[in-house]
C-alpha cells in the first residue's frame, strides 16, 4: 500500500472495540463542542461590547476564553472526522502542527491562569494601586509573554519529528496528534524529546500552580486582617471564579497525569476518555463558572437578552 512506510500517513484513533457505536458517541463530543464555542464565543462578545467589563480581570479572562476556543478548534476536525466518517489518515505535518498548537496552548492557559492569579493579587493586596499598575499596556505586555511562552518553548520539541523517520506501527492512541504518541512511533534517538517535556512541565504547569498558591496564599492573610467580615467575604467572592477554574484546569492535568504514569493496567478507554476530559472539559466549564459566580458577566447577559428582545 504505501511504498515507504516513513511517509506513510499517521492513522488517528477513536475508542477501540467501540468502532460500531461512533456515531452515537460522536452526540455527546458534538453537543460539549457547540456548547465550548457558544459558550466562549459569547464571553469574547460581552468583553468586547460592553464597556463596564473593559478591565484587567476581563481582559484576561477574554484571553483564557480565546485559549479555549483555539484548544477547541484544533481538536474538533479530527475528534469529529474520525467520530463522524472514520477519517482517521493525517500527514506528518498536519499531525506535527496540531500536536504543536495543542501542547503550546495547554501552556498558555496555564500562563493566563497565572496572569489572572496576578491580577487578583493586585487588587485584593493594593486596591488603590491597581489601575495604575495593570494598565491596558501592561496587560498586553503580560498577554504577549504567556503567548511566547506557550508558542516558543514548544518549537525545540516539534521541530525533531519533522525529520524523525517512522517505520514502525502509525497508528495513534487518539483521535489528535499529541508530541509523546508521535515521538514513540520514531526510529530515532528519542532521549531530548523524552527529557525536555518533562523539565518544561515542571517550569511551566508545575511552577505556575506553586505561584498561584502562594498567591493566594498572601491574599488569604490579607484578607484575614480585614477588620470587617463583609469586606472580607466581598474580596474573597471576587476569587471564587478564578479558583474554580485553576481547579478544573489543575485536577484533570493531575488526573491525566497520574492516569498516563500509574494506570498502565487500566482499559485503553480509560486512558482515551481522560484525555478528552483533559481537553474538554476546562474550556466547557470556564464560561459557566464564570457566568454563575461573576456579577458583571451576568449583568451583562442580562442586558444583551433585554436589548434584542425590545421590538
């Protein structure tokens, strides 16, 4: 069939022995996908059009939204298209390119959950300082790092696989690319691409989560010397969103991680469903933890469903 099996095309994975029940499965992936980009889609909207959100707490909030519908939208096609029509053939760099784009934007929602820690620090630590502090520059200044930090310290290990030959099996675990499944199937010498990823985790994933802890941290013993016990569960609610979300986002990572290390004996399935969660279920949960427990964001809904049904 394929003259050279290197440049034979990957093969992409749905949920093995379940190939029959596809299409029912592929009603549930659909209805979490439509929901993510309504969902994020509507937050990017209300940020933009409303002029009371025009703030640093928004503004990154509007960057952790745009993170998750580009998280979406790069899975989606191939989840779908294997779900849907069993397309499971992708090219090289069609693969290398969203395993790029999936492992670059992990790490810049992480970075953007940092960035939000920051901004909760400053206006529960120096409230009279903080429009004078994260003003729009430096917010975008803030922006732009997450970004290159998340795109550029993924290029050292995706710029390998392009030359990488692969003659053994092509099949993938999943129905997307990701760097570990791709760089096993290599017949190469693999020991930088094995040991970067993990020394990046712990700069990245590890070390942010150790900040936004000791963050909170510092805001919970300033809180604590509020003498007033309104004033103190007012600061506090202003935090409940941002903490929800850093533990949707944190316990599916810890979730997956210790699937992938500890749970070798598991059912493959086990280890796919996961990773859906994993991918899935922050980007569908972040706008409903923060159109429950944001004030502002409801307000704003409220506002929007008023104007369109005036006659």
């Amino acid at each position: 069939m394929w003259l050279n099996i290197s440049t034979a095309p990957f093969l992409l994975t749905g949920f093995p022995g379940l190939e029959a029940a596809h299409h029912w499965i592929s009603i549930p992936f659909f209805a979490v996908y439509i929901s993510v980009l309504l969902g994020n889609g509507t937050l990017l909207y209300l940020i933009k059009d409303d002029h009371s959100l025009h703030e640093p707490m928004y503004y990154f909030l509007a960057m952790l939204a745009g993170t998750d519908l580009m998280v979406t939208l790069t899975t989606m096609p191939t989840v779908m298209g294997v779900l849907w029509m069993n397309h499971r053939e992708m090219s090289h760099g069609a693969c290398f390119l969203q395993a790029y784009f999936i492992h670059s934007l992990s790490i810049v929602e992480s970075g953007v959950l940092l960035a939000m820690a920051y901004d909760r620090f400053i206006a529960i630590r120096t409230p009279l300082r903080y429009n004078s502090i994260l003003t729009n520059s430096r917010v975008m200044k803030v922006g732009l790092g997450v970004l290159l930090r998340g795109f550029l310290s993924l290029v050292p290990p995706i710029v390998p696989l392009y030359w990488f030959p692969y003659c053994r099996s092509h099949v993938l675990s999943h129905a997307f690319c990701l760097h570990q499944d791709v760089m096993k199937l290599a017949c190469a010498d693999i020991t930088f691409n094995r040991v970067y990823p993990v020394i990046l985790v712990a700069l990245t994933f590890f070390l942010d989560a150790l900040i936004i802890l000791f963050s909170y941290i510092l805001i919970l013993k300033t809180v604590m010397g509020i003498a007033s016990r309104e004033e103190r569960t007012k600061a506090l609610n202003t935090c409940v969103s941002h903490i929800s979300c850093v533990l949707v986002f944190y316990i599916t990572v810890i979730g997956l991680t210790f699937i992938h290390r500890f749970g070798k004996h598991a059912p493959h399935v086990v280890h796919i469903t996961m990773s859906y969660v994993y991918f899935l279920f922050p980007p569908f949960m972040n706008p409903v933890i923060y159109s429950i427990k944001t004030k502002q964001i409801q307000r704003s809904i409220i506002y929007q469903l008023s104007v369109h049904r005036r006659p």
